[in-house]
C-alpha cells in the first residue's frame, strides 16, 4: 500500500517559484556583507501586514524560505509525516517565545553601537544569522521529514498567527481574508486527496465550516488542494464569494445522496488488474440513476472514502456493482484489494454525480470511454437498451492500448445485436493485431457526424482534455458535451 501523504502538482507563481534566491542572496551573502540582512526587515513587516487582512497567505505564495522548500527540497523530501510534537501549539509558542528572547537580547547588545555604520552591519548581521539558521534547519527537516515541515512551528508563522487574531477580532479582515472554498460539501468524494496533498498536512474535508470554508488558521492559502481536487470544487476566495458560490451552485444529481450500510455480496476478478464488487444494502430508500457513482467507504480515522461509477444494479435497487482497478502503489485501491472479502460490512454514500446521467430526450447520443472510464457506460447502455427513450440512435466509442484490455465486450456486443439503435465502436491504440479501427477515440470522433448529438465522455485526464478540444473544433456546443475523469 503506498504512503498517505503524496506529491503532487504546486501552484507556482514567477515570484513563488524563484523567490528562494532572496533567501540565499541574505543568508549566504550575508556572510560577506551583513548590510544584505536589513532587507530582513520589510519581509516581517509585509508578513505581518499580509497576515493581519489574508491569514497565512505569506507562507504560501510570498514567503522565500517556502520558496526553497517548495522548489529547491519538495523533489528530493521524504514527504513522511509530521511528527504531533513539531505541530503542537505548545511547541510553537515555547520556541517562539526562544526566538524572541534571543533576537531581543541581541538588538539590545547592538543597540550600544547606535548612530555608527558599524550599528546597521552588527544590526543587519542579527537578520543574516537568523536567516541562515532557517535555511539550515528548515532545510534539513524539510529534506528528512516533509517539504514544510518547518513551518508548522515557524516563529515568523507565530508571528502571522497573532497578526490574523487581531485583524479577526478587530473584524477589520472579515471581507478581505480569502479561504479554501467548497462550492458544496455534498459534492466532496471525502476521498481525503486534500490532506495528502497538503503541505501543512491539514484535513480541509473534514473541517469545513457553516460557508463552506476552512477556517484553519494554520493553513497557508498555497492553492494545492484546490489544483489537486478530484471533485473540482475547491478555490480560494473571501466570504462573500463563499457565500455566493453557495447559493449558486446546483446541486442536481446529489439531492438524494446519503450514508448508508451495505454487505460486500460478491468479488469478482475482471481481469489481471480489475476486481469487480457487489454491495447489497437493505435501505429501502436509495435511489439512483445509470451514470451515477458512489462513494466507499475505505478507512474510520481520518474518515475517507473513494468514488466508483455505478456498472450495475439490480430492478430492485438492492444492490449495486463497482469495478474498480488497482492503481500502482494505489493508496485506496491498495485497502480495497488487500482487506475487502465478501461477506463484509462497509459503508457507501451515495449516489452522487448529474454529469453522464443522459438526457432520453436528446436525438442522439455519443458515449466515448477510456479505460476503465467503461464501468459508467456498462449500466448507461444496459438502462438505454432495455428501456425506452426518445434517443433514435446511441453508440460507444471505446479506446484502450490492446485488445484485451477490453472489459464487458461481450455484454456490449450482446446489447448491440439486441437494439437497431445501439452502434458498439472500438479502437486500439497500440494493438498491431487488432482487426478494428487504430489509434484514438479522437480518431474516430472526427470522422463521425456531431450534429444534434449530445457527448458523454469518461476516462483518463488526458483523453477527455483531448477529446473535448476537438469536440469544440467541430463546433460541437459546449452545452452538448459532459464528461468525467476516471
């Protein structure tokens, strides 16, 4: 099973992603000419400005110590947990309060030396010892520990901390504070991707307030869990933004979702890399629709959950069927294949998602899949088949690397001879031996007619990019085109 904290992509400004030089600039030349340590001075008072109306904002996008961490250490870092001891408030205040000491009794030994040149290099010196004391340490833990270990007991973060107080309590900052923002929080997979991918190693899913914000006063605005969100509903804004985010983001396709139990009723081996899983629950009032998903629950502390496609279900709606493939060193799929055996209870939430619920009253219909993006499409085509709609004609475009990774071809073909209406397509993209269509389900999307046509798409990242660029170099309307990530 891998690691639960992971790396994952930054969001780096030019200054955020180059400002370490000042850093080395003032510890290291500083060395040689002191004066370099009085540039010290504007950045605790731009900090501590900063602080007063944005919270730790400094820290992540500002800051040139987290620019070396996150740019120079962040590749080669252990990305291990931080210990409890270096995130304790009592820590935080103790070495703080040691910080302070001992700058100050430093300021007042140089404060003899006032109205000489020699005053401003002693004064300046202070600032580049410091400073380079933050580079070493901080260096180090970061490179041992994880990239931002450091400023979990920062004195500079302190500093910030009390700053934010004030502007709080004075509710001079109430409009100007920006904050992690849910659009909503029944949308949120609490897949936990947040804190894995969280610098400070906080759990913003599980700590979001009545606006929808995380209100953690150690969190430092750097934006990485808002670029790494799988549900896409994070950002960063003020409360009013929060607020308006809230009252205009729909909730269609979530207004039934709940949390209930279930027994894992059946595991099914797909193939060398894919297990297939039946839940059956005793719930009388789930409902959900072909192209919805739901979530699993995986672990108790921290809480945490992962999103599957529904690929089945039953009549009755008792019971539902997953499939899931185990990811490389895959941190859910590894808890799911490892611990998961029939006859086990589990928790589901569900069922969620609006974006590959098909409009029946659409012409026609496309479905374009990628890998184990099919998994929606096996109960979409199932539901489309067997029941009727207004749809004159729907058909699959299903890419995959090799023949034989694809899934359900033989349920797809049977539905095919099964309705007039159903037109089942694929197309490998590196199988010499394969006797249909080549390459990519772009290739095949551009030799077909669009027109009144509404788009489906599920898949890797890469594919449903691609694909939807050259959806829109047809012309295709934006509004005719949904997808989802698998």
């Amino acid at each position: 099973m891998s690691d639960f904290y992971i790396k994952a992509n930054r969001v780096f400004s030019p200054w955020r992603k180059y400002a370490w030089i000042f850093t080395l600039t003032v510890a290291i030349g500083g060395l040689w000419f002191p004066i370099l340590g009085l540039l010290v001075i504007p950045v605790m008072v731009g900090l501590t400005t900063v602080a007063f109306v944005r919270g730790r904002f400094w820290c992540g996008n500002i800051c040139p110590h987290g620019s070396l961490f996150d740019s120079l250490i962040y590749p080669f870092t252990g990305n291990r947990k931080i210990p409890k001891f270096f995130k304790s408030k009592t820590f935080g205040i103790l070495f703080f309060t040691f910080f302070g000491v001992n700058l100050v009794r430093k300021f007042v030994k140089v404060s003899a030396l006032w109205g000489t040149y020699m005053f401003w290099e002693r004064l300046g010196f202070i600032f580049v010892a410091s400073y380079l004391m933050v580079t070493v340490v901080g260096g180090v833990v970061s490179l041992l520990i994880s990239a931002r270990t450091w400023c979990n007991f920062c004195p500079m973060g302190t500093l910030q901390k009390i700053s934010y107080k004030l502007g709080k309590i004075t509710g001079l900052n109430k409009n100007t504070d920006v904050k992690i923002t849910a659009a909503s929080t029944d949308m949120c997979h609490t897949c936990g991707k947040c804190s894995r991918v969280c610098p400070m190693q906080l759990t913003p899913y599980l700590e979001f307030d009545e606006n929808n914000q995380f209100s953690s006063e150690n969190c430092i605005r750097c934006s990485t869990c808002v670029v790494n969100c799988p549900a896409n509903i994070l950002s960063l804004g003020n409360l009013k933004e929060a607020q308006d985010i809230m009252e205009s983001t729909p909730i269609t396709g979530y207004e039934h979702k709940k949390v209930f139990p279930a027994t894992i009723q059946n595991i099914r081996s797909i193939n060398d890399t894919t297990n297939e899983y039946v839940f059956k629950f005793e719930d009388d009032d789930i409902k959900y629709t072909s192209g919805q998903f739901i979530l699993v629950k995986i672990q108790d502390i921290p809480e945490m959950y992962r999103a599957y496609s529904i690929s089945g279900f039953d009549s009755e709606n008792k019971t539902v069927t997953i499939d899931v493939k185990k990811a490389p060193n895959g941190y859910g799929t590894g808890i799911i294949f490892d611990t998961f055996k029939e006859g086990d209870k589990v928790t589901l939430q569900g069922p969620m998602g609006h974006e590959l619920i098909v409009d029946k009253e659409a012409k026609e219909v496309v479905m374009v899949a990628g890998g184990i993006g099919i998994t929606p499409f096996r109960a979409i085509v199932k539901d489309l088949v067997e029941n009727e709609s207004n749809i004159e004609k729907f058909t699959l475009v299903y890419g995959a690397n090799y023949e034989n990774e694809f899934m359900f071809d033989d349920e797809f073909k049977s539905f095919a001879e099964k309705s007039d209406k159903f037109d089942y397509v694929k197309v490998a993209a590196f199988d010499d031996n394969f006797k249909g269509p080549r390459g990519f389900v772009t290739d095949v999307l551009k030799e077909m007619n669009l027109n009144e046509n509404k788009i489906y798409m599920c898949g890797p990242p890469p594919m449903t990019k691609a694909a939807e660029k050259m959806l829109l170099s047809m012309d295709v309307p934006t509004t005719d085109i949904a997808y989802e990530s698998a």
